[in-house]
C-alpha cells in the first residue's frame, strides 16, 4: 500500500504534513477550526448550519450561512497552497447535503485508528491487543484538543471522543487478559490525566497499577479520585471503582504501608486548561526528548500568568515517558520563607524508596544519593514556585535518562536551561477558559459583556479563572453585573477575589521579594496614568539619577512586576506595567506613601515630561502660533537629554506621543492645571507637523475645561488660541471655539500685555465673525490686527492676517482680491508660517481662481505645493492641494485628472474623519458628474457635501454647494428641488453679502 502524500492528524492537536514534513496551518482559528471537524466528519457532509454550531459556536446567534460559505473559501485557499503542484491530493466538495471533505482516507489519523479498531474485532487474543495497541499510539491527546472553541458538546466531537475512549478501556482489557498490563498503562494513564472524574477510566487505571505491582499508588490513586469526586461533584466513587479498590486491598493487605518504587506526586491535571498550545508542544518535545541528556526547561512568568497549570498540564502530558517516578515539589519561592532544599530532598528520597532513618544529614549528602539513585532512571522532577539557583542546584537529578521543569517568577541566569517567558492571554483564550467554567450559553448570550470581563482582566489567566469561579457560583449573576462592578478601577482588585484564590496575594507575594528602593519605585511608578514610559521617567519620578533609576527597573523585571516593551524612535527602551499590576502598586502608594508624597513624585514626572517637550519643541522647524508659558515647574532629568536637531526632536514625540496625551489628561483630573495646558501648547507644533489633528483637539479640550474649572484664565486663553488654529484647517474644534470664549481669550490676553497672543486673537477673532458682519467691518478689523503684528514684528501673525483678508474677500465674492492677499499670505508664509499656513493660502487661491490666466500660474503654485507636502510625508495637507489641484483641472477641461486627485484625497479625509474635507471632495465629485453630463449622480455627492458643511457651520461653502446642486437638480428634470435648493442658496449669499454668487444664483432658474 502506497504512504499518503498528505496526512492529518485530529486525535490531539490538529497537525499537518505534505510527504512527512510537518506543515504550518492556518492562523485563523476559524479556518483551523474548520478543517478539523470537516477532517473528522471525513467522508460524510457537514451542512451549514451545523458547521456554524460547531466551528462558531461562541457567536453562532450573530452568523449565517454566508460567514460560512467565506470560511469555507478561504479554506479552499489555503489547501490550494498547500497542495501547490500536486493537485487533486485534497478538496471541499458542496453538495445539496453540505461539504464535504475529498482526501485519502488513510491520510487522516482517525480514519486509520477506526480501521485498526475494526479489524481488531473478532481477531485473536494477541493480534487483537496489537491491533489495539497500533490504534492507541496514535492518540496524541484528547481530540482536536488546540481547539478549545469548537462546540465541545456536538454529537461528532463526542462520539469521536467515545471512540477513542472505548479503545483505549479495550485495550486495557485486552492488555490485562494477556498478562501485559505494562503496555496500556501508559496511554490510560495519560487519559485519565485528561479525564479526571471519568471513572470506568480510572477503574482500569487501578486494576492495571495493581497488576504492574504498583498497590500502592493505586490505592493513592484512588484516594485522589474520591477526594476530587467528593468535592467537585458531592458523590462516592461508582461501583465499578469501589469493587476496584476492594481487589487492590484483598490482594495484599500489607501494602497500605509499602513504599512505591515509581511515585507519582504531581498535582491534578488541570480540566479546564486552555490555550498555550504552542507551549505545551515546545515543553512536551523538549522534555521527552531522546534520552540521551538531561532536559531542563525554566518557565517564567508574573504572578497569575499560569505557570503552575502550564507545568502541571505538561507533566502529565509527558508523565508515560518517564515511568520511574514523577516528582513534584512547590518550593514556595514567593514566600517569605522559601522550602529547605534540605527538607525537599529528605521527601523526594523517601517517596523513591530510602528508609527515613537512613537519611544523610546534610543537603550535599542528599544531594548526591538522589542523584546516584536515579543515574540510570527515567525521572521527571518538577520544582514548581522556585526561588532562586542556590535552592534549585541539590535538586538537580544527574542522569541523562531524566528531565527537570522548574517553573518561578524571575529569570535564573545561572540555570543552564531552556527559557519560556509566559504572557496574558489573548482575548480569545481568554474567553474560551471563561465559557469553560461557566458554560457557552451563559457567554453567548451576553458576548459584550464577557469581552469586557475579560479585558478588564487584561487576560491575566488567575484573574479570568477568579471572574468564572465567582461566575459559576452565582448563577443568577449576569455577566454585565459583574463587568459593572470591575470597571471601577478602585474595587476591581477586591472583586478579582474567590475562595483561597485572589489577584492581590498573588501579586504580594512578588512584592515582598523586593528590597526598599525598588519597592518604592514600583509603588510610585504605579501612579502614572501612561501605557509606558523610558527610564528618565522613573528618575525624575524618584527624583533620582537615571542609572540609579535603570537598576531599579531592572530589579522589577526581574520580579517579572514590569516588562520592556522595546525601544522607541530615540533608542531608548520603554517599559509597561500590566493593568493590574499596575492597579496594586497604586494601591500600596497609596497605603504606604501617602497622599502628598504621591502627588509630588506625579507632579516631579509631568515637569520632567514638560522640560523635555519644551526643549523638543523649540527645535521644531514650524512654529503654529506665538509661544506662551505658564508657571509650571520643569523637571529636567540629571544627566541633561535634551534633543537638539530636528529628526531627534521629532523622535522624541513620536516616542511619546501617547504618554504626553495620558499625561494632559492626569495633570487635569489631579488639579496640575498649568501642567496640563503647558504640555497640551508644547505639543501643538508637533501635532500640526504631524497632522495629529485628533490628538490636537483631545488634549487641548481637556486642558481647556481643567483651566475653566480651576480659574486658570492664560491656560483657557491659550488653549482657545490653539483650538481656534485648529478649526482653520478644516477641522471640527468643539466648544472651545464658539465667539464669546474667543472674544475672552482676546481680553486675557490683552490684560496680560501679551501682544502676540493679542494678535492671533484679533485675528481668530476676525475668523469665527467672517459671514456674520460687513465685510468692510471685518477688514477694518483686520487691519487693526495687521497694525498690531506689525508693531511687534510678529510675521506669524501678519501671515494669518492676509489669510484672513483673502477668506473675507472670497466670501463676499470679489475673487481678484482674494488672490491678491492669499499670494501675499503665501509669500510670507515660505519664511514665517508653517505647513498649513502655505496650504490654506494655495486652497484661498485656487477657490478664487475664476479666469485661465490666474489658473495656470496658480496650478504650477499648487502643483509644488504638492510636491512639498509629499517629501514631507504631509498626506493631509497634500489632499488639501489635491482638491485645489482638481478643482483647477476642472476649469481647465481636464476632467480624467480632476477625478483621480479628488478620489485620492477623498480617500485621506475618510482615512482621518475630517469633515471639511470630505465635504468639498464630494462637491468637486458632483461636479465633475454635472460637467460630464450625470446630474442624477451629482445630487447625492452635493447632498453628502451639504451636510458636512451645514455641521460646520461653514455658511460659504453651504451656499457654494447649494448653488451647485440646485445646478444639476434643473439639469436632472427636478425643477421643484431645484428651485428650493436655489432659494437656499441666494438666502445664504446675501446673509454673508456676496453680491455676486447671489446674483448668479438668482438667474439659475432663467437658464
């Protein structure tokens, strides 16, 4: 018989391989999830609704057929992969009864284990226990086990499971009739690891330890099993078991007080574990290993993270490759007083057979007759919870046959093994251990919310198993009650509490194994409201050097309280609390430091945040408006970092760029309201370099409303300037912009004697009143502005008051003008102005180009502009000059071009939700469609585009949209529309006295 090409396996976790090389399956666990129950149903049609029980079975309620149909297409991909060159190996084939699975059957484990089993009924005795035995061996665990979000209870998964199940008590049977019980004590063994309250399994598993002459741990064995029945399900062993343990005791009555040759001390598998497959098949490979040297693996993590149920899970996986004995010992490493390695050996050598009173006395003597005892034995010791190399050495077997998995809270450099460092869950292993323990209806019917328990949990496997306990026992709890009650940050560490097991005395156990200074830092640093933070932070928080501050973070990672996350732009690395961690170091400063000193180490780590971003600022080569400082203190770090060129000062906010919008947003909430304004203005030419126009808007709201509480009127003045440039570029600025606080922005300012600020309040001032007064009136205001700005030589201010002049100009429909200021704007703007400056003046001049002259000049203007902005990486202000650029081609016939610039920047202004702009794409796309002749299409872009500007309250461009759409309405036949949108459009003009856009609408109706 020829080897399959392909094989599969789903008796354990899902593997793959193509001519027996072992392939990588597919990411998704839905496409995993997928082929493994079409793998499994193999040759028989899955229908779609029954793939959706048991593939989405979390989510089914919220998919139909369709989610199907594109899983099964994107599986059909990947097979397509798989199989490159050699088609035909493998298909999903659709028909009225569902899809199905083309392939070998022989490719596939189970398909290969039923034939065994088949042909082992009616063989004889001993060709019937081989046959068995071949079928056993290929179990690698429970099926399809990586794939813990399969619909578990499904009629497919668990007939498959009986089927296996019913072999292997078979073959147990079998094994024991023919006086063999050693050959299937091994697989039952490692099945009732995985079943651990199945009984007719563990009754076989006691007769066959038994028969191995093993009494002993059968009869611990069975103290287990009716301990763990007891307390989990309040019953007695079965019949079955108790008639077991009755055969054990009347064999021999002496062996209550032998002593097992092969002792199993390892602690209950784990029967909900989930996840960490990846793991699980690196340990599991690692310690069954070949034998031929000791295998020692070190798995490390911070408390909660799952370390014990890791190794647990994996020494019972591995348990039948080391059938002389499988040691377990928790060395109480987070404790005050860790275990004696002295006392751990007097255990170990008493559990394999030495008389106590023939015990060494000291550590070394023990250490050497484990070692001699063991040389030649297959061994696996697993040191759980350890403290350090000093208690982990005397432990250490010698043999080459034997493996060691040691699992603790820090790294042990000096241990010569293979290293994994555990993680938080994702959200969905996450999930998947809470529809473990609490049941997949109760999950499914209310998905938000366990998302939000989960994630309050920040995946941390103690405390997702504590959320499902407290679940479990109260029944009548809804998964939101109890989201609701871990959003406060303040009790959430009190609710993640249930039974012997909770997050904070995990958590204290590694705090305790600090020394003071770090103890401190840890504290103190828990204060920052930052996702993360370089090593200058933890100085100036601790007011302290920075070396003295990176032997302290050192200290806390190595108590695994804090991990680096990597480096940021300027090289430094960054380093992040998880959030509960995060929520008990707050709560210790808070019980140990008190209220003052916490406030002062905060306010110690905005000032260093702000003298940083001070010094970043200033080597910024635009400036977006007069700097004004305030009172609050500077903090610079010792020794000074200040960045000097400008790739360094842009790197440094880039780096921090999430910390300073977390850092204006604690120094308002703790009442640091000049810290808070300060860092938001520090950060505002960075913000408009970078187009951060969201961030822009968050911090300098937030900063905004702290001052206004506080009284703070120069912190509410400056952030209603920088608001106020804002909403120039487009963008939607909230109340910080509305006149009356613009107009007292410009009293604080005035009272104050500072004359810049005076002048970019003039002319914000003139801006947000543009449309509402004469425009005469506006000039007028204008110009004493101008006055002003050029009393002071503030060029800045002279470059936003031209811009200024052309706005007004354009709105009162005298274009000539218009241009003739906005070319003025420009030309300031190349020595004086930023960015934006540049683009809002080639926007002015582009919007008041009405005749072929100005066009060309000004496009080969717009045009470079265009090309600025692209060296620069500007992609916002490049889909403003698109749009110019477009709205020029236009005019000029080019129709083909116009589009491809308007649909390019139409898709940068969806991209960052800028309203403005989406509103004016659409208008230019609406009238490119009227041009060619589609006024049906035009109408809804200009509807999208009314709206926008309408929520802007931008009277200008609402009535220039108006006018366009009432255009295309007469083109399209929809004269009664067109006439009300026409009279819309004429009432708007004249409101804003624009004589001449009104005068052109009015005959729009004569055409």
């Amino acid at each position: 018989m020829n080897e399959p090409r392909l094989r599969f396996g789903v008796l354990g976790p899902l593997v793959a391989e193509k001519h027996g090389r072992p392939i990588d399956l597919p990411r998704s666990k839905i496409m995993r999830g997928l082929l493994g129950v079409l793998l499994l149903a193999q040759p028989q049609a899955l229908s779609a609704e029954r793939m959706l029980d048991l593939v989405w079975s979390a989510r089914g309620s919220r998919t139909g057929r369709g989610t199907v149909q594109v899983g099964i297409s994107r599986l059909r991909e990947w097979l397509t992969e798989f199989t490159a060159g050699e088609p035909g190996l493998i298909s999903v084939d659709h028909d009225a009864s569902g899809y199905r699975l083309s392939v070998d059957p022989l490719a596939v484990d189970m398909s290969r284990f039923r034939l065994l089993t088949a042909e082992a009924e009616g063989a004889a005795p001993a060709e019937r226990r081989r046959l068995l035995e071949r079928a056993v061996e290929l179990s690698r665990g429970p099926v399809l086990a990586d794939l813990p979000h399969l619909a578990l209870g499904d009629r497919l998964l668990r007939s498959a499971h009986e089927e296996v199940r019913a072999t292997f008590l078979a073959f147990a049977e079998t094994a024991l009739a023919e006086g063999r019980p050693h050959e299937a004590l091994g697989p039952l063994d490692a099945m009732a690891a995985a079943a651990p309250l199945d009984e007719p399994v563990h009754a076989w598993l006691l007769k066959l330890l038994a028969a191995c002459e093993r009494p002993a741990e059968a009869l611990a064995r069975y103290e287990s099993l009716r301990t763990r029945l007891t307390e989990n399900l309040g019953v007695s062993p079965s019949t079955e078991v108790q008639q077991a343990h009755l055969a054990i005791l009347a064999r021999d009555r002496e062996i209550i007080v032998a002593t097992p040759s092969a002792p199993c001390l390892l602690p209950p598998d784990i029967v909900d574990f989930v996840g960490r497959g990846e793991q699980v098949e690196r340990l599991v490979k690692l310690l069954a290993g070949d034998g031929r040297s000791m295998a020692t693996a070190l798995v490390v993590g911070e408390g909660g993270i799952g370390k014990t149920t890791l190794v647990t899970h994996v020494a019972h996986r591995v348990r039948t490759a080391f059938p002389d004995g499988q040691m377990y010992v928790d060395l109480q490493g987070a404790e005050a007083l860790p275990a004696d390695p002295g006392e751990v050996l007097g255990r170990f050598l008493t559990a394999l057979g030495v008389d106590g009173r023939a015990l060494p006395k000291s550590v070394a003597e023990r250490a050497e007759r484990l070692r001699s005892l063991v040389a030649d034995r297959r061994v696996l010791m697993v040191l759980d919870n350890a403290a350090d190399e000093r208690q982990i050495r005397p432990l250490l077997p010698g043999g080459s046959g034997c493996a060691v998995l040691v699992n603790g809270r820090r790294r042990l450099p000096g241990l010569s093994a293979h290293t994994m460092q555990l993680t938080a869950f994702d959200a969905e292993t996450a999930l998947a251990l809470l529809r473990r323990m609490i049941g997949h209806k109760r999950v499914l019917s209310e998905p938000d919310a366990a998302r939000e328990i989960v994630d309050l949990c920040g995946g941390l496997p103690l405390a997702v198993r504590i959320a499902g306990a407290r679940l479990a026992a109260r029944e009548r709890w809804s998964l939101a009650h109890l989201a609701d009650r871990l959003r406060l940050e303040r009790r959430r560490l009190d609710e993640l509490s249930a039974g012997d097991l909770t997050v904070r005395a995990s958590l204290t156990m590694s705090y305790r194994t600090l020394d003071a200074p770090a103890r401190r830092a840890f504290r103190l640093l828990g204060l920052l409201d930052v996702p993360d933070f370089p090593v200058w932070v933890c100085a100036a928080l601790l007011d302290i050097a920075t070396d003295e501050a990176e032997a302290l973070l050192d200290a806390l990672m190595d108590a695994l309280l804090l991990v680096c996350v990597g480096t940021d732009a300027c090289g430094n690395f960054r380093y992040r609390f998880h959030d509960l961690v995060r929520l008990y170091a707050r709560e210790r400063a808070e019980a140990e430091d008190g209220s003052a000193e916490c406030a002062a180490a905060v306010g110690r780590a905005l000032g260093a945040w702000l003298a940083l971003a001070e010094a970043a600022d200033r080597g910024l080569p635009e400036r977006v408006a007069a700097d004004i400082d305030g009172p609050a203190r500077r903090r610079p770090p010792y020794p000074p970092i200040e960045p000097v060129a400008t790739a360094d000062c842009l790197n440094w906010f880039d780096s921090e760029r999430a910390a300073l919008a977390a850092c204006v947003a604690q120094a308002a909430a703790a009442g640091f309201t000049d810290l808070a304004w300060e860092l938001a203005a520090r950060s505002l030419s960075y913000y408009a370099f970078r187009g951060l126009y969201e961030d822009w808007s968050h911090t300098h709201e937030v900063a905004r409303r702290a001052c206004m509480l506080a009284g703070d009127r120069l912190g509410e003045a400056v952030m209603v300037r920088n608001l106020s440039c804002l909403r120039m570029t487009g963008v939607k600025a909230g109340p910080g912009t509305v006149p009356a606080r613009i107009a007292a922005a410009l009293r604080t300012f005035r009272e104050s004697g500072l004359r810049h600020g005076e002048v970019d309040m003039l002319g914000m001032f003139v801006f947000s009143l543009r449309g509402g007064r004469p425009l005469d009136d506006v000039l007028a205001m204008a110009d004493a502005a101008m006055d002003k700005a050029e009393g002071i030589g503030y060029e800045l201010g002279q470059t936003r008051l031209w811009y200024m002049r052309a706005l007004a100009h354009r709105e009162q429909g005298r274009y000539p003008d218009a241009i003739r200021c906005a070319e003025r704007c420009l030309d300031m703007a190349a020595d004086a102005g930023t960015a934006h400056d540049r683009v809002l003046a080639l926007w002015e001049m582009a919007a008041a180009c009405h005749g072929e002259t100005d066009s060309a000049r000004i496009s080969e203007r717009v045009r470079e502009g265009i090309d600025v902005c692209r060296r620069r990486g500007e992609r916002l202000l490049e889909a403003y000059l698109l749009l110019s650029h477009g709205e020029l081609h236009l005019q000029a016939g080019r129709l083909t071009s116009a589009r491809a610039q308007t649909e390019k920047a139409l898709a940068v202004f969806d991209e960052h939700v800028i309203l403005f702009g989406r509103g004016a794409a659409h208008r230019l796309l609406g009238r490119l469609h009227h041009v060619e002749n589609r006024p049906a299409l035009a109408v809804p872009h200009f509807i999208r585009a009314e709206r926008a500007f309408l929520r802007l309250r931008n009277t200008l461009e609402q009535a220039m949209t108006l006018k366009a759409m009432a255009e295309s309405m007469y083109a399209n036949g929809q004269h009664t529309a067109a006439e009300r949108t026409r009279r819309r459009a004429h009432t708007l003009f004249v409101r804003i006295g624009n004589g001449t856009e009104a005068a052109a609408v009015r005959g729009l109706g004569a055409l």
